[in-house]
C-alpha cells in the first residue's frame, strides 16, 4: 500500500494542462472544491464526475494512476460512506434489527464518498502535473498580498512545498524499514490490535531518525548555497499568465456561478 500513495509525484509532460500557470491550477482547485460542496443533487455530481475525467484525459494522466491515489484512502471513503447511510434520517427503505438504511441516508453517501473521491482525484492531478518548484512559486505569488501583515509568504510556502515532496520520500523510507525487520523476523501482520501497534514502535523509531536525519541535510545543504529566505531571491523562470490562464480560470468561475444559479434560482423553474 505504500507504494500506492500517488500525492506529492510529479511527472513531467507536455499536456495543456502541464503548460498552465500554477496559480491558474491552484486557483481552479480551489473553485472546484467550492463548487463540490455546492453540489446537491445527481445531476451536479454527474456533471462534476464529467469534468474530472475531461481533466485526466486533457492532463494525460494514467488511470492507473488516478485508481493508486484512491486505493490508500479507500477505507476512509467506505467507511464515511457508511456513517452517513446508516446515521441519517428519513424514508425508511431497508431495516434489520438496529441498521436502518433511508432514502436520505443512501443520497449522502452516495454525495460524501463522491466528494471525498473528487477531491482527492483533481489534488492527484494538480500534483502529478506541476512541479514542486513551480507549486512553490505558485503559492508564494498568490500570498503575496499576506506580506503586508508580516507573514513570511515564502518560508511558509516551501515548508508546504518541501512537505509534499518528502511524503513519497518518507513512504519509500518506510517500505524499506519495514522489508529490513520482516529480514530480521519481524512478523507485523499477526496477533490484536495491541500487538500490531507494538510492532509498530521498530517502524517508527528509525523512520523518525531518517526524517531528522534528512531535514538537517537539507538544512545544511540550503546553508550550504547561502540560503537566506525570500527576500531579494531571484528566480530562473519567471511565472507569466498568459491567455489560456485566463481562459481557464473565467470558465472555471463561469462554472461556479452556474453552479449556484442552479441551486438557488434555476432549480425553481424546473
């Protein structure tokens, strides 16, 4: 399983949506995600299942891929799916003892499992296709506006940047530890619950060591180039927007708007 963990990979390519701006991709993101939780109905939903698989397609991105970055999160999908079939209230269509299954309870599940499922599909996306240095770049730019504040904008976008890039990392590190104690006769699948978080201890410490290990060697190799934050930093590429930037976000905010004219005054006339 922890080799199924997709997030935080880049892929390099040519797609059109490789070419955008990262603040493009980052701002689309977030206007999706709006607009999942705005979503109420079938129809919504179907539509937003629609636009995701246009993004893998138009990303060209493996559905293999997209199914990796599903499958480590598939309990918590079931299992909110699950809660809300059978915590919710309403028209009764199955009942067996204490478990109760209604109208209501099968449309949320069927909307929370989808959000949560769309939600990690298009951050798989955003990931798979813009490269760390650029989503740092991405984020630094739109937090910009923060500085006046006295936030430190670039300090906090590496510390995010540098977070995604080492949880592959970190996971590779893991599955390595994990094949050096089963060598050694570690057995981890055995026994309770209690026991199997015992044997999670010999994980655990090494892996906590290698990460100390791993931040002071980027710490001092950042050092090392006279690393001294943002300020007066220079950049090799330049993020410009350009026409298809703007084409895409306005379509994306069109999207939106008909999104909550659906659900607040076109559903009326229906």
């Amino acid at each position: 399983m922890l080799n199924d963990v997709v997030i935080g990979q880049y892929f390099p390519g040519n797609s059109l949506i490789h070419q955008l701006d990262p603040r493009t991709k980052i701002i689309s993101l977030t206007i999706f995600i709006i607009a999942v939780f705005l979503a109420n109905n079938y129809f919504l939903y179907s539509l937003l299942g629609l636009f995701i698989l246009f993004n893998i397609l138009l990303a060209k991105v493996s559905f293999k891929l997209i199914f990796k970055s599903l499958k480590p999160l598939w309990v918590v999908i079931l299992f909110t799916a699950l809660i809300h079939l059978f915590t919710t209230n309403g028209l009764v269509l199955w009942e067996f003892g204490t478990l109760t299954i209604t109208k209501e309870g099968l449309q949320q599940a069927i909307f929370m499992s989808s959000r949560l499922t769309f939600l990690i599909i298009m951050s798989t996306i955003l990931t798979l296709t813009t490269s760390p240095i650029a989503l740092t770049d991405g984020i630094e730019k739109l937090l910009n506006p923060c500085k006046k504040v006295g936030l430190p904008v670039h300090e906090l976008a590496m510390m995010m940047t540098i977070a995604l890039r080492f949880i592959p990392t970190l996971l590779e590190e893991t599955g390595r530890i994990i094949k050096a104690q089963q060598a050694r006769g570690a057995d981890f699948s055995s026994g309770n619950i209690i026991k199997k978080a015992e044997n999670i201890i010999p994980i655990l410490v090494p892996l906590f060591i290698s990460a100390f290990r791993r931040a002071d060697e980027l710490a001092t190799a950042m050092e090392a180039r006279c690393y001294r934050g943002g300020e007066g930093r220079t950049r090799m590429n330049e993020l410009k927007v350009s026409l298809k930037d703007y084409i895409v976000i306005s379509l994306m905010i069109l999207g939106l708007i008909a999104i909550v004219y659906y659900n607040y005054v076109g559903v009326k006339y229906l």
